[in-house]
C-alpha cells in the first residue's frame, strides 16, 4: 500500500497564506513575473514597492470631470448646450459656473431643479457668464446644466472655448480653462460647415437670379433694334 510523501521539514504542512500574503503574491505574479535575479540588485528590495505605487496612481480618480454637447456647432443655427458635471469627491458641488462665447448669443438657460441660475455679460462684448447655485451634486452623481444659444450666422470655423468653474460645499475652487491636453483642459465646441440656405431662401434666390436675367436680356435686345430718324 502507498502512502503519501511526507512533507520536507519533519512532515510539517505549509501555512496558508494570509490575505496580505496573497495579495503580496498577486502583485508580484502580476506586475513582476520575471525571477528576481534577472533585475539589477539595487531593484530587487524596491519591487513590491514599486508595484504599490503603481496600483495607487491607477487606482486614484480624477477628482472632477466637465463635458459640453454637442462637439460641433454651425453658424446661425439654435443649439441646445449642456454642460455636464461628474463629481467624484467626497465634497458635494454646490456652484457651477459657465463662460459663453462671445460669438453664441443665450436665448434661454433651462432651469433645473433645486438650483437658481443668474446670467450676466462681461463688458466690451466679452463672454456670458452663467452660474448656477443653491443645489448639490454628489458623490458618484451627474449634474447636466442646459442652455439654449444661436451661434452668429458669420462665425469662422474654430474651436470655441467654454471655461468652466466648480465650487465645491468646503469653499474650493477648481477650474477648467487650459489648452488642449492639459490637465483641467476647457471643454471646446467646434464650428462646421458654413451658412445654410432654407428651401425658401434657395426659391426667393433663384427667382431673383431669373429677374435679373430677364432684364439683362431685355435691355440687350433693346440696344441692338435700330432707332428710327425723322
């Protein structure tokens, strides 16, 4: 009859590994699956470290995140905007303030529920401003802040920039108005396309494009029939 091999170490059985144990396991096995002895010395003790400062900048959440919609826009066209705001803090947002444009004319700000929003326009035909105050967004919420805008019919295609600022219920500020591809980078709304005739326009158009050739031929008919002398 057979019996099993004893273990090595006068037949004692090998301790469970603890949860820490584990993990400790789980990261080396993850992050550093190579032997140890294919690193250089001085990283050998460093490893499990290096490994723990990995997982906890992955790991770390952006503190806040702002989005506009829609991404593009056309000149003279009416356009619902609606700025987005993701809290993942443990502070609540309690004031949301917006920069409009200067080329976007605000027709209307929807009104939502639980906040007051004010309006006002900077001098010297500078941006408007629109702040939104009184409510809560949350821990894991969303809030959407809506207004409606007309772009002006003779807007360049560029990229408009829409700074925004957060105040959370502790009193701090955090703003997004860099460049593109910065950390707390502005939403932008791009400008496509240019101004678009209605079916109307292009008839109205097209008659007076015919009334102009009209005449042109009549007065060219008129120069060359020979005047009658007495």
């Amino acid at each position: 009859m057979k019996t099993g091999k004893r273990e090595e170490g006068g037949g004692k059985s090998k301790a469970a590994p603890t949860p820490s144990n584990r993990s400790e396991l789980l990261l080396r096995l993850f992050l550093f699956p190579l032997p140890s002895s294919l690193f250089p010395s001085f990283i050998r003790p460093m490893r499990f470290t290096i490994a723990i400062l990995i997982l906890a900048l992955m790991a770390t959440p952006a503190t806040a995140q702002v989005a506009i919609a829609p991404s593009t826009t056309e000149p003279a066209s009416w356009e619902r905007f609606s700025l987005r705001i993701i809290n993942q803090t443990d502070t609540p947002t309690v004031s949301v303030q917006l920069e409009v444009p200067a080329a976007i004319s605000v027709l209307g700000v929807d009104p939502r529920a639980g906040w007051a929003f004010e309006t006002a326009v900077t001098p010297d035909s500078g941006p408007t401003v629109i702040t939104w105050r009184g409510g809560q967004v949350r821990r894991g919420e969303f809030g959407e802040f809506v207004f409606l805008g007309r772009l002006k019919a003779d807007a360049r295609q560029e990229e408009l920039v829409f700074p925004v600022k957060i105040e959370r219920a502790n009193g701090s500020v955090v703003e997004w108005r860099n460049r593109r591809g910065e950390d707390y980078a502005a939403p932008r709304v791009e400008v496509a396309g240019t101004v678009r005739v209605s079916a109307a326009g292009q008839i109205l158009l097209a008659g007076l494009a015919l009334g102009v050739a009209i005449v042109a031929l009549v007065v060219a008919i008129a120069g060359r029939v020979p005047r009658r002398t007495a």
